[in-house]
C-alpha cells in the first residue's frame, strides 16, 4: 500500500509523458468534460476499496472518490474506480489513466519532491505490523529471526522490512508479492510465515479470513506510514481542490457537522467557519473554481470524516480500527484542518 522507493518508477512516469499532461492539461475541465471522476484505488481492501459480486465499490477510499466527485460534478456516483497495484498506480496517474490516487502511497520525501506527484494532505496515518498465524505462538516481530516473510514488491514496505532486519540483526526469507490478494493467498496457503504490511491492512486481511481469531498481528509498528491522496504535480487548482475536500471533511466532524445536519447547518449555522464551509457566506468555491456549495456536496456525499471512518473501518466494523492518531486534534489525534477563512 505504499510508495515505491525505487528512482525508476519518476524515470517511467516522465517517459510515458506524465509531467506534460499535468503541464497542459486542466484537470478540473477534463474531468468536467467527461462527467465522470477517474479514482485510483487499491486492487481489493476490504473496507477501504473493495468490490462487491455486482462490481459496486465501497469503503474508506471510496468514500474519498465520491465526496471529490460530488464536489466537482455534483453527483458522488460519477466515479470509475481503478485497481492500481504498487508498480502500475504510478503509471496510471502519470499518463492521465486516473485524476487521483486515494490513500493507497505512503507520503514520502521521494514522491513529494519529485517532480511528477505531490501529496495534498494525510487522511490516515499508520504503520507498518506483522501479521502470524496464532499457532505459531510468536509474541514479537524480535521471534522472527529465520522467518519467511510476504512482503508486496516495489514498495517502502519491502525496504522497511530489510531496515528492521538489519537493524535488529536477523535474518528472514523475503517471499515477493505484486498485490494483497497475492499475499492473502501466500499467506493462507503456508507459503510464508508471516506477512508484513501497513497495520490497517493487515487487520482488513484478517476481518476477510473465515477464522481472524486464528492469526494474530504483532504489536511493533517498525515504520511511519502517513497515507494520502496523490495527484499529478503542475495543476495546482486540481491540488487545491482534492486538498481542500480533504479538509473539508476533517472539518466538518470538527465542527460537528453530519450528514444528517448538514440541511439545517446550511441555513442557520451561527459559527462564521461553518457558514464558509457549507457555502452559505463567502466566496471560497469562486477560488477554486467551483460553485459555494462544492464542500457542502463532498461532505453529504458520505458524511464527514469521523462518519466515514466509522463506517467502513471503524471499532465497530469488522476491521475493528480504532481512531488512535487518525483521531481530531482535539482528541489528542492527528486530524487538523487548515481554516476556511
């Protein structure tokens, strides 16, 4: 789920022409053009971005794509939902296949200096965690000097992984993996002894299971993985757009606006933050581009932030996260919206 370390990955992006789309292009207006928001997501999450028998997509991510679309064509369906694994999501976004990438690329030096990609926020911080079956009796990642581990290829999780073995001076079998899927079947079929991905991922892998209670995720967290949406770098009113609908949702839990209150709020709110959020004062859509009522749409479109998060991964879902550092900052997390002022 994370960024790639590897320099090749901005060789390929320039190559394919990634720099001189963003440089030309207006994403806003393709988008608007073609009536329909092209969202980069991962290949199957449950609970961030997954497919149901019907081809309908849900999930943390997704709600992300929706509240974008709603913002920006006004109707949260108008989404195509792309699977990008950890070598093609950045190929996909470079060349124009997707407008964004939801939350699946650890921001990193790398990817925000270089000059194809620019993060535009954080909507989830985690961590890298080992995940083993029960039976093993393993307590700590320190018992697994000697072990086979699946690791997703081309990613910072895969050089992470080398970090903490080296650092702690073990050794492990490294077993390559292109996608989750892969590493969920490795996995379950003996082909490793444990398997090393962000935390939340590895607790949606598990909810998947048919047993969760037989595998266990270790408690060292060996990495900062701060997750977030990534866009093309050079069109900057595209960046402020996807950013600020970002905000826009961290706020609106902040100021206690839900997708039940949003209606009333709109037309009797007092708080001056509130009434420039929902539109009713202002002219902050004018900025963008857009009309006043942009952040408004995002945040009905699945609630805000704290709605969604418990929704699809919350403690009371079966991935069973709780909020931690994805918390408000008023709640001792690390959840911060810039002002709407």
């Amino acid at each position: 789920m994370k960024a790639t370390a590897f320099a090749g990955v901005f060789a390929v992006a320039a190559a394919i022409g990634g720099a001189s789309l963003a440089e030309d292009g207006d994403t806003l207006s393709q988008v608007q053009e073609r009536d329909r928001l092209n969202c980069g997501v991962n290949t199957g999450l449950v609970g961030f971005a997954a497919p149901d028998a019907n081809g309908n997509w849900s999930g943390f991510d997704v709600a992300f794509c929706k509240a974008v679309a709603a913002a920006v064509l006004g109707d949260p369906s108008k989404v195509d939902y792309h699977p990008t694994d950890g070598e093609t999501r950045f190929e996909m976004l470079a060349d124009g296949s997707v407008d964004l990438l939801a939350r699946n690329t650890t921001f990193t030096f790398s990817f925000d200096t270089g000059r194809d990609f620019d993060f535009v926020g954080v909507n989830y911080y985690d961590g890298q965690s080992f995940m083993v079956p029960k039976s093993l009796g393993i307590t700590s990642a320190k018992d697994l000097d000697g072990a086979s581990i699946c690791v997703q290829s081309g990613t910072t999780t895969e050089l992470n992984l080398k970090d903490y073995f080296e650092a702690n001076m073990m050794e492990y079998q490294p077993v390559r993996l292109t996608s989750n899927a892969e590493g969920e079947q490795e996995y379950m079929s003996g082909a490793c002894d444990a398997y090393t991905s962000d935390m939340s991922g590895l607790a949606s892998t598990r909810a998947a299971f048919a047993t969760p209670g037989d595998h266990v995720i270790l408690p060292e967290i060996i990495s900062k993985e701060p997750l977030g949406p990534v866009v093309r770098h050079g069109d900057n009113n595209w960046a402020d757009i996807v950013r600020w609908t970002l905000y826009a949702l961290i706020a609106a839990e902040e100021y206690g606006v839900t997708s039940a209150n949003i209606e009333e709020l709109s037309k009797n709110a007092q708080n001056p933050e509130v009434q420039r959020l929902l539109g009713a004062n202002g002219d902050l859509g004018e900025m963008l581009g857009l009309d006043n009522e942009w952040a408004k749409r995002a945040i009905a479109a699945s609630g805000n932030y704290g709605e969604i998060f418990a929704a699809t991964i919350g403690d009371q879902t079966p991935i069973g996260l709780v909020r931690g550092l994805n918390a408000q900052w008023t709640q001792g997390g690390l959840m911060y919206a810039m002002p709407f002022r």
